[in-house]
C-alpha cells in the first residue's frame, strides 16, 4: 500500500481549461490535492502535487461566468510526471467544436497519445464529467475502457466507437487513463488516485476534511476496508480512524486509541458503535485482515503476512480469518468480499 514519503517526485497536475469549463471540475478535486499537500506540511514533507492552470487562450470564463485569467498556455512536453485533468462543459457547450476546442485536441493527441499508452506511463489522463468527449477527439480512448455523464454516453460512442464506454458507474480507471461520470464524480476520482498514490488513511483524511463520502471505485463489489465505516462526521471518532488507518500494524490497546481521541475508553467505545457502526478493535482488525489478505496476494507466506499486518503469530491470523471468512488465508478470501 502507498505511504507518503519525503522522497516523493512531485507530480505536476496540470488542469486544461476550455471556455466555459465547469467550475467545480476544477475546483474540487484542485481542493482534495491542495489538502494532501497540506496534511505532508504537518507531518514536514514536502508537497507532493504541483497545480498547475493552462489552456488554449490565456483568459476566458467558466461555466458560471467567473473570469479565469492568466492560464498557461498549453505547454511544449510535459518534462516532469504530469496528471493531465480535462475539466468538463455544460451540455450546450460540448456539441458546439470551437477553434479552442480543437486545438486542444491536437495538443493532447500530440502530447499524450504515445504516453498513456506505454505501461510505464509518467503521465495520467483524468477526465471530468464531459471532459471525456474532448479526449475522445483527440482519439486517446480507442480500445480503453472510460465513462462520462450518463446523458453523454451515446455522444461518446458516437466519437470514440473503438472505446469500452462503461455505463452506471461513478469513475473507471484504466491504466493511465481515468474518468468520471459527473461533477461530484471527480471529487471521487481524485479522491481514489490520491488513495493509489499516498494511501487510503490520507484519502479518507482528505474526504473528511471536505466532508464528502468516499467511494473506492464504483466496479468494487463493496468498499474497501480502509474506506468503511467512514461515512459519519465525528471528529474524535475519524481521528482514531485515521491513526489506525496509518499504522494497523501498531500494537493498539483501547487506552492508546481512547487517548488519540481524547475520551475515555468506554465513551470511545460508545462513539465508535453509534457513528462507525463496529467496535475499534473489529475496526483494527478489519484493516489488519486487509493487509495480510494483500500481503498472501503478493507471495508472502502467511506467517510473513501475519508479521507485516500486525498479528502476533500466524495462528492469530488464521484465526480472525477464519473468523471472518471461514477457510484458511491460503484459501483466498471469497471474490468481492470486503474486509
């Protein structure tokens, strides 16, 4: 699982904007990554994202009439690692190709049709509600599975016929190319690649600070652990949540937990049953199961996965697991089950 680290290449983020660019395609997942590097400040790390606004004219206005001035132009190469987000337009504008519409696509044909193919890709293509059109004219969705909003999806047909177009879901990742289907639905995505990149316990940080649910992915069955029981806005309560989501491995007792969320042991106990829905230490557990289930994924023995998930022998896992599960962790966990 990703951890922040000091040594972290920044990434650049670089937003594309179009005429009439939807506001909250910009700002809100701009939002979730200037809180990432927030959060790295108090733990004195350096910033790991770089927001970067260019487009294809300097000035122009968003969907709501807000000017947007002084933007980048669209740049030559992208020499650092780069996510390259296309915020979307409202619908009276998606069908109209404009001069700048059109540059744009050349630009990012030019700039990423090579790249995001390669399965080493420094770059990422993220695709916001209609955004997803704009990289279809540029042709970078053939034989890619994407989305966009739902009353677009036969447009996007129509425009990528060679793309996998994925209906009802919230956001598809495929490979270097991510896309969402809807306004808040970037909020989710960038919420999930911020998960990828630093770990779930920032992203579900990052979600409680903008007080939004958080969604792993929508073809996931069910939430990951790391992500359940997070749907509540108790603040002692997420704080505990989040020291376990960072160390699960940690040898945590009650009185540690309860001291993280400056209560007393049964009140913590109480609190965590009526917003989390689940005791601390199941929660604990939960996150525990998780990562020995993804340690025997990757060949770690079980009493190597046992060791790295926190468990105090491999009798203890095999316990919980089949607690939890039935079988034995060489088994598997049933497919789509959640922690």
């Amino acid at each position: 699982m990703p951890r922040p680290s000091a040594r972290s290449p920044t990434i650049d983020v670089l937003f594309v904007i179009v005429p009439h660019a939807l506001l909250l395609d910009i700002a809100g997942p701009a939002e979730a990554l200037r809180l990432v590097n927030l959060r790295r400040a108090e733990q004195n790390l350096p910033p790991l994202f770089r927001l970067r606004f260019a487009g294809p004219v300097t000035d122009t206005r968003a969907s709501v009439g807000l000017a947007l001035s002084a933007l980048e132009p669209l740049p030559r190469a992208l020499s650092a690692p780069t996510w390259v987000i296309l915020p979307g337009q409202p619908a009276a504008q998606v069908r109209h190709v404009t001069r700048p519409i059109i540059d744009t696509a050349k630009w990012l044909s030019a700039t990423l049709r090579d790249t995001i193919r390669a399965r080493t890709a420094r770059h990422r293509l993220i695709t916001i509600c209609s955004g997803t059109l704009l990289a279809a004219r540029a042709g970078l969705l053939d034989q890619r599975q994407c989305t966009t909003h739902h009353d677009l999806l036969d447009e996007l047909r129509r425009l990528a016929p060679h793309a996998h177009v994925m209906n009802n879901r919230v956001f598809v990742s495929d490979g270097a190319l991510a896309s969402s289907a809807g306004i808040t639905a970037g909020i989710d995505l960038v919420l999930h690649l911020i998960g990828e990149e630093c770990g779930e316990a920032t992203a579900a940080g990052v979600a409680e600070d903008m007080v939004v649910y958080l969604r792993r992915s929508s073809s996931d069955p069910e939430l990951s652990p790391f992500l359940a029981h997070r749907r509540h806005l108790h603040g002692a309560v997420h704080k505990v949540q989040n020291a376990i989501s960072a160390e699960p491995e940690r040898d945590w007792d009650m009185a540690t937990l309860a001291q993280i969320g400056h209560v007393t042991e049964r009140h913590l106990l109480r609190l965590f049953l009526q917003n989390a829905g689940v005791s601390p230490l199941n929660y604990l557990r939960a996150l525990r199961l998780e990562l020995a289930r993804e340690s025997i994924d990757h060949g770690a023995s079980v009493a190597r996965a046992a060791e790295l998930a926190g468990f105090t022998s491999s009798l203890q896992l095999r316990r919980a697991w089949t607690r939890h599960w039935g079988g034995s962790p060489r088994d598997g966990a049933p497919r789509g089950a959640s922690a």
